[in-house]
C-alpha cells in the first residue's frame, strides 16, 4: 500500500514539474539584475506620457524661438533644432522642418547646410520606409564634398538604409556589394573622427560586428567608458547601448545582450523616441522565456509609437512579431488547458483510487486480524488528535477565565469610579458580547471536531490541532477587544501614563485604538491585577518578559520605583 500511495505522489509531483520545465526555457537572459531593470522599464511606460510631454514642452519653446527669429541664419538653426526634436518623434514634422532647413540653407547660398538638410531628409525618408527615395538621395550626394562631420553622418545614413532593407529578411546585413561599399566608408570616416562625435559608438560597433574578436573587444570597452556615468536618458545612450547588446549577441553573452537591450529601451522612452527597436528586441527575448503578457505589452507600444511616426518597415516588422506572440499566445493557451485536464484527470484518479483504498482496507479490518494494527494505529493517532483538541479547548478555556477575570475586574472599577446605570450597562454588555462570541466559538469548534471523528477524518484532526494559528487569532482578537474596552474606561490613561516618566521616554502609540505590550501590562495593574505571574498567562508571554519589561519602564519614571505601581493604579477617571 505504501507503494501505490508514493507512486501517486510521484505521479502528480511529475506533472506540476511539467510547467515548471516549460517556463524554464531560455532562463539564461533573466539574471537579477535584468528582472530589476524589467521592472523598472515596466515604470517608464506607466509614465511615457510624461516624457512626451517635455519633449512637447521644449519643443513649443523652440517653436516660439523659431517663429520670432527673422534672420534666415538663425532660423536655419532654430528649424535645425526643430528637426532634431521631431527626428525620431514625428516624421512629418520632421520631414517638414528638414525641407525647411533646405529652403533657408540655398537662400543662404550655403552648400554646406545644403548637404546637412538633405542628409536630414534621408534619414526621414529611411525611418518611414521610403527606401527607394531615401537611396536615390544618397546617391546624388558627392561624399568627395564632404567634411568630416557630414561624412560620418553619410556613412550613418547609409547603414540606416541598409539596416531598414535587412529588416525584411533578418538582423543581419550580407556581404554584398552594397555592405562592402559601406564599410568602405566607414573605414574612411573612422580615419577621420574621434570617438566623442556623437555617432561614433553607433559606426564603430556596427563595423566592428564583422571584424574580429579583438576589435569588438575595443570597440566594447570604449562604448562602456561612454556609457559608465550616463543616465541613459538620450539618443545616443540609446544607440551605444543597442550597439552593444549586438556585439554581446555575436559573443553569446546572453545577460548582457538583453541588460543594454533594457537599457537602450529606457533611453528610447525617455527621450520619447518612437523610432524604437531596442524595446521590440527584448519583447522577443520575453517571449522565448514564456513572459507572454510583458512581451505583449511591449509590441503594443512599439506598435503604438510606429503608427505614430508612420514608419511603414517596423510597421510591417511589427506586424509580424505580434502574429508570432499572439500564435504563441494560442498554443501556449492551448497546451495550458490540456496540461490542466489532465491533471483534474489524474486528480480525479487518486481521489477514487484514495476512496478504494480506504473501503477496502474498513473491509479488510473487520475481516482480517492483519489489519487490525492498522486498526490500532488510526485509533493512536486519533487518541493523540483528541488530545491535541483537549489542550486546544483548554487554551479556550484559559482564555475565557483570562477574560472573565478582566471583566470582573473592570467592573469592579467601573462600580467604584461611577455609579451611573449608563456606564454599567455599557461595559457589561460590552463583556457579556464577547464572553458569548467566545462561548459559541467555542461550540462551533467543539461541532466541527465531534463532525470529524464521527467521519473519521483523523487526518483533517491532526491538520487542525497541529497548527497554532487558532489559538493565536482568537488571543489577538482577545487583546483587541481588552484594548478598546481598557481605552473606552480610561480615555485619560495613556496621557496619564506619560505623565509619569521621562519626557523623552514617552510612549506614542502606533494606532490610538491599540495599546503596546508595556502598556497593555500596566493596564492590568490599573485593573488590579498586580502579580507579573497572572499577567505573564493573561498575555501569553513569558514572566521574565513581563519582569523586563515593568524594571524597564520604573527605570524610566520621574518618581521613585516603589511607588510605581500604586500610582499606576491611581491613573485616569473612568469614563460614563
């Protein structure tokens, strides 16, 4: 018998294991240190709006800028800073003020910001899915006229296309023509730049992804010295940290790729970018680990922010990924309610294959002497149940002595502090309440155990006599009401209390309905009741606790410690 009920017990261990395998997957990413900034990137999107409404904010005091500004200098400047506001918020503000700084930079006869209002306009066109138009563009610009700075913006802008292209078909960016043409500038803008220029970490990961291990490593450590101090809080800790989550893909560092994927995201949110991928990545990550609801929620807002910005490629992308979670969605959903009817199956199963046993084993009792051990032990282990319930009812018993003691007592105060039949009525009802709440308790308990043994449920006794959480609610309830009846008496008695020691020493109670133990002691000698033995069972604590606790308190007084006691017993009028 004992065989069958442990391979039942490893049957249904086994199944509730299942789950636990299943959420397992693709653990590596959720390091401590991840789950927290999940966390705290969930508190970022609570609060997007927010970050909107700065941006907004600044934007508007721009606008104002711009829209005083008469010189065409100043206001190609104005609608510049205009544009990189809009940049990666609202393509077609952006587009609107990129084609403004164009206008103003030929009136200026400036080639210069020419180039740099074009080089705008492309990356506009790139972010909304007009790569077509966008690489046509790119192919009019003359590289050979530019400067540096304009050069390493070209070289930005052509791995933005080629990124935007890739994404029809994956991350990653062939070897083609095209990517080596690339490269090629980028090998010949790094020639020229210095890491501060707020592209470079951008660039230079990007190239350093195809190169070899020591490359990546440099390329690595130099965006970690950016990003050490940052609060990643603007575009480009947006993008050095996203270039790093890709070079810590490459080395199979899983925790890392998805830290500064989080934290790409943070600063995305923050500088209310809408032209977000970092998020979308770690939506993915999410979803290989069975965080369905959180990966969903963050589609949802990629989703939100690439309709908002009209970018028709991560629209499209986007569009993707939410049919991949909300199919996984389905299945997971799907295989839950199998996994979940198998188990009331297999529930099921034991019950009766439980209820079998038991019968036949009554049966085998009255008919074989083998079982009656089993007999003998069922009535051990009811008599030790029985007597697990006796000390239980005795603790109830203690209780309500405790509690007609106190009540004696507080009507014995009650009678010589006032002679109103008002007060009298009130307090003795009071106690006779709870005397009676207690009593039918008391009989309830008293029913479910007599209901039990006649069962002969000896299992559900020994469930209910072994756990102390009975006794300990019904003496909490206890104290609760001994401390608003104690407070309706002597309103007085706490201030009274204070009166007797130190200033500094002075109590303040958490609750004004509730007393602290040391209070709560002196309010039984207020009672009358003097002796730290019957104080000690009335609280249920130990009489060294209570002896500590009142030489602590006398050590405290502004009067000698003799005469403690009896003053406590002269503190507070009873109320009528």
């Amino acid at each position: 018998m004992n065989s069958v009920f442990f391979h039942i017990f490893i049957s249904v261990l086994f199944l509730f294991n299942l789950s636990g395998v299943a959420n397992a997957r693709n653990s590596d990413y959720l390091t401590n240190e991840n789950i927290g900034l999940l966390n705290t990137l969930d508190s970022l999107l609570a609060h997007a709006d927010y970050y909107v409404q700065v941006k907004e904010d600044r934007i508007s005091r721009l606008l104002d800028k711009f829209m005083h500004t008469t010189d065409t200098e100043q206001k190609y400047w104005a609608a510049t800073g205009l544009y990189e506001e809009y940049e990666a918020f609202d393509s077609d503000s952006a587009m609107a003020y990129a084609d403004r700084c164009y206008s103003l930079a030929r009136q200026l006869g400036r080639e210069d910001l020419t180039i740099n209002a074009e080089l705008n306009r492309i990356y506009v066109l790139t972010a909304t899915g007009l790569l077509d138009k966008a690489e046509a563009a790119l192919h009019k610009l003359d590289a050979s006229q530019m400067n540096s700075g304009q050069l390493l913006t070209y070289c930005d802008r052509n791995i933005n296309l080629a990124s935007h292209r890739d994404q029809y078909v994956g991350y990653s960016m062939p070897d083609t023509a095209e990517s080596r043409r690339i490269n090629l500038m980028v090998d010949r803008a790094m020639a020229q730049i210095q890491a501060p220029q707020w592209s470079y970490g951008w660039i230079a990961g990007w190239n350093g992804l195809s190169e070899a291990g020591d490359y990546r490593v440099k390329i690595s450590a130099a965006l970690l010295s950016r990003l050490q101090n940052n609060k990643f809080e603007t575009r480009e800790d947006a993008l050095d940290a996203y270039v790093l989550s890709r070079i810590y893909d490459y080395s199979g560092d899983k925790p890392s790729k998805l830290k500064y994927l989080i934290l790409s995201a943070m600063a995305d949110i923050r500088g209310s970018v809408r032209e977000i991928a970092s998020l979308e990545e770690v939506a993915g990550i999410l979803m290989d680990t069975g965080d369905f609801e959180r990966a969903n929620n963050y589609i949802n807002y990629c989703i939100a922010c690439a309709d908002s910005y009209h970018s028709r490629v991560r629209m499209a992308r986007l569009g993707q990924v939410k049919d991949r979670i909300l199919s996984t969605l389905y299945h997971h959903s799907k295989e839950q309610g199998e996994a979940n009817r198998r188990m009331v199956v297999i529930l099921i199963t034991v019950v009766v294959a439980l209820v079998l046993m038991f019968l036949f084993i009554i049966r085998q009792m009255r008919q074989l002497s083998v079982s009656r051990k089993g007999l003998s032990e069922a009535n051990a282990n009811l008599h030790i149940n029985i007597e697990e319930l006796h000390k239980t009812r005795e603790e109830l018993n203690d209780a309500n002595a405790r509690l007609s003691e106190l009540y004696a007592n507080a009507r014995k105060n009650a009678e010589i502090l006032s002679d109103t039949n008002e007060a009298k009525e009130k307090y003795i009802a009071s106690i006779f309440s709870i005397c009676s709440e207690y009593i039918t308790k008391l009989d309830d308990f008293r029913k479910n155990i007599h209901r039990l043994i006649v069962a002969g449920k000896s299992d559900e006794l020994l469930r209910i006599t072994k756990t102390p959480e009975l006794p300990y609610n019904e003496m909490k309830e206890l104290y609760r009401h001994f401390d608003r009846i104690f407070l309706q008496m002597y309103p007085e008695f706490v201030a009274d209390f204070n009166t007797l020691l130190r200033e500094e020493e002075r109590i303040v109670l958490r609750s004004p309905d509730f007393l602290t133990t040391e209070l709560r002691i002196y309010a039984l000698v207020r009672l009358g009741l003097n002796d730290s033995v019957k104080i000690a069972k009335f609280l249920h604590i130990s009489v060294q606790t209570v002896y500590n606790t009142r030489q602590r308190t006398r050590n405290k007084a502004i009067i000698p410690k003799e005469t403690f006691a009896d003053a406590v017993m002269k503190l507070g009028k009873a109320s009528i």
